[in-house]
C-alpha cells in the first residue's frame, strides 16, 4: 500500500494557497537515474519543455547535462536563458511560425523535427535568406497505437502530427534537392503516459523497417530520434517516485538496430518532472448534498486541468488529518461543472481549513495554468527553500 506522504504543514500555513510545491530531492534522484540509465548506452536526451518550464526546474535539469526539446519560440528561449546549450536543442511542433523558425536558425539549434512539406519549404526559404544550412529529422507517423488516452496519442494516421509513412520517399527527394537544408535524422513521437513496453517495441519494429527502406536508397541518417511518453504511476506516486527508466532505455537498445555511426535521442519531460510536484490546496468548505458529499478547495482547474482535460487521475491526500476514511468528491471553485479533481476520493475525514495535496502534478500542472475567471497564478516553492 502507498503511504501517504507527509509534509510541512507548519510552512503550509504561511503560505497563500493554492500554490506548487516542488521536492527537489525527488528530482535530482530521478535525473541521477535518468542519466546514468542512459549514459551506459550514450544514448541522447532532450527534456521536453512542455511538462514544465519552470526557471528553477530548469535549472536543475541543465545542470545534469540533458538538451532540451521544444515546441515554440517561447520554450526556446526560455531553454536558452536557463543555459541549455542550441546545439542540444531540437525544435518540433506541427505549426512553427515564420519568427520562430528564425529564432531557432539565429540561435543555432541542432536540429528542427519538420512534419510537412510546406513546413520543409519554408525552413528552407528562411534559412537561404540568413546564408545557413538547417539541419533537419523528419517526423513520420509511424501509425502505432500507444495505448493511452485519445487526446495525448500522436503516432495514428488520424493525428495530426508528423509525415505518413507512405510520403516519405516524397518528403527525402525534397530534401535531397533543398540547398540550404540538410537532413540529419528521423523522429518519431507515439504518445504521452505509456507504460508498456510492448508499444514501444511497435515502434522499435516501425523504425527498423523505415531504416531499410532508406538502406534501399543508400541514405543512413546521423541520428534516430524515438521522442518520449514514459508515464508514471499516479495511483502510487510514493511507491514509484522514480520511472522504470531501466527497462525503458533497455527496450530501445534490444529493439532498435541501430546502423554505424547512429545516435539515439529521447525527449522524456513527465517521467522527470511528474513526481516531483504537488499542488497544494485548502478546503474552503464540506458541503453536503443530496447524494454526494463535496471538498470544495480553492483550486480549480486553472491550476491543474488535467482532470477536467484528460479525466485523469491525481492521487489526493489530507495533509492535516489522520482521522477515519470518508468519500468526497473533491471540486474547485471554478463556474465549470468540470472543474473536478476527483469523485468519491477516500480522503481522512476532512474540514474547512485543511490542506489537500495533489500528488504527481509536476508535469502539466502549473506549465497550463490560466487565468480564466480572472484568478490569480498560483506561487512555486521548492522544498529546499521551506
């Protein structure tokens, strides 16, 4: 059984909730693994900015050596600023904007994961004006079901993203014949929040094909990019504080054949950042209903949608009781009736004035907060600092 965690509460108390609460021991331990798993392969990582892009976070995580992965101008320069080196930094995104494309040429990153033609044509229009060569990985689709949620697969034909595999050929003559591009690599990304390991073997498989296919061609790319979507266990953050990052890489090494000469790169953001944080709410009111007893807190979905987004799980816990089990569902204050955290949460016997910890909300929590009903952003603490 998962413990539950215990926090400072006599810090709590002086804080203004709701607000994120980082424990920088649990980070540092998952990027000690993170590397040293990846490190016996010399296997690359970039660490994908979208999970959380917090300076401080940040900071941590270049001072491990990873790149960084980004998907807008915005998370380049915030990569930039918080030291990471441009020639660790790849570019994704299926809809980069003209500014961000000569952000990225300006700043020299190592490589741009391009998803269309269009999108090829006009790196390479831009790169001429600047009289540089853009080093490129095409995205392809590879068309493997990651088992997950529907709103965070990336790798089916009925996504959005990346080049179909039946356009490749298409995609590498224009390359071929782009002056000022120069393709480096392939790229993939199937989803968020996978567990098994079996859909990353599919991919393995994908790749392997694809690799032949270009064999055929006599084109061998520099590096293969496998993207990320190791997920973490929500339901027992305390149990598996750290991800499986053994039997992750492990996977790719066995699966993967790589050809001479080849590198191969992850962009893991969750698996580093998800246990790490907690958002930290106080119970504004129990309401009893006619059929439900609700936990209203004080922080709602602006403050972490997943829930609402996703129907995702975060494992709640009273901080400040120790009392008998009682359900609860745990709702925000948002005039949203999705503004849900949770629906018959077995939570200790809970009152006004407690405070509840969201567990593993590290990663896509406060990075997609807003604003809506004109609420204020909620602060960042770090537990070295309280």
């Amino acid at each position: 059984m998962d413990t539950k965690e215990h926090f400072p509460l006599d810090i709590f108390s002086k804080l203004e909730t709701p607000f994120y609460y980082y424990d920088t021991n649990i980070l540092n331990r998952t990027l000690e693994v993170l590397t040293s798993e990846a490190n016996k392969y010399n296997f690359k990582v970039h660490y994908a900015l979208k999970a959380n892009a917090n300076s401080r976070i940040l900071s941590i995580i270049h001072g491990y050596g990873l790149g960084a992965d980004c998907v807008s101008g915005g998370e380049i320069r915030a990569a930039v600023q918080s030291g990471f080196s441009a020639s660790k930094i790849v570019f994704a995104g299926v809809g980069k904007a003209n500014w961000e494309i000569n952000l990225a040429l300006d700043c020299n990153i190592f490589c741009f994961n391009v998803e269309s033609i269009p999108e090829l044509e006009v790196i390479n229009e831009l790169a001429a004006a600047k009289g540089k060569t853009a080093n490129i990985a095409l995205r392809i689709n590879p068309n493997v079901n990651a088992d997950t949620h529907k709103y965070i697969t990336t790798g089916l034909e009925e996504n959005k993203f990346g080049i179909a595999l039946a356009d490749v050929d298409k995609v590498i003559d224009i390359a071929l014949v782009s002056s000022n591009i120069k393709l480096i690599g392939i790229h993939f990304h199937i989803g968020s929040q996978i567990l098994e390991m079996n859909n990353f073997a599919g991919l393995c498989s994908r790749i392997n094909e694809l690799q032949d296919q270009l064999a055929k061609r006599n084109i061998t790319v520099e590096h293969v990019n496998v993207g990320g979507g190791l997920g973490i266990d929500y339901h027992y953050p305390n149990k598996q504080s750290i991800p499986d990052f053994a039997n992750y890489f492990n996977t790719f090494r066995n699966m993967i054949k790589l050809r001479d000469g080849q590198t191969l790169h992850f962009e893991p953001g969750r698996s580093v950042v998800g246990q790490c944080g907690s958002l930290i709410t106080k119970v504004l009111y129990i309401k009893e209903g006619v059929k439900k007893t609700f936990a209203i807190v004080d922080a709602g979905m602006t403050d972490l949608i997943r829930p609402a987004l996703y129907q995702a799980y975060h494992k709640i816990e009273n901080c400040s009781s120790d009392g008998p089990i009682q359900k609860y569902d745990v709702v925000g204050p948002i005039c949203e009736s999705s503004d849900c955290f949770g629906k018959d949460v077995e939570l200790n016997i809970t009152k006004r004035g407690d405070y509840l910890a969201l567990r593993s909300a590290g990663a896509y929590g406060e990075i997609m907060a807003s604003q809506y009903n004109l609420r204020c952003l909620p602060q960042s603490y770090f537990s070295e600092e309280i």
